[in-house]
C-alpha cells in the first residue's frame, strides 16, 4: 500500500493497525533491502 503512494493513516484505516507501527515495519523493510548497484554494474 505504502509503495502504491497510500498515506501511513490511510494504510492505518484500512488495515486498523497504528500508523506508527506501519512505519516502524516499512522502516525494518528498508534496513533489510541492498544497496543500489553502482552506476557499472547496472546492465
């Protein structure tokens, strides 16, 4: 929902979670993600 450009309360109405703990996970996702190629590694 998040990375369909959907706000953290609106995210927070539909679902009935807290939108603190909605940016606390899209935070823990983020930290777990790689880093971006380099500019040369890029096909």
């Amino acid at each position: 929902m998040y990375l369909n450009r959907m706000g953290l309360r609106a995210i927070e109405r539909a679902t009935e979670i807290h939108h603190t703990t909605v940016m606390h996970w899209i935070w823990e996702a983020a930290v777990t993600l790689p880093n971006a190629p380099q500019v040369e590694e890029i096909p």
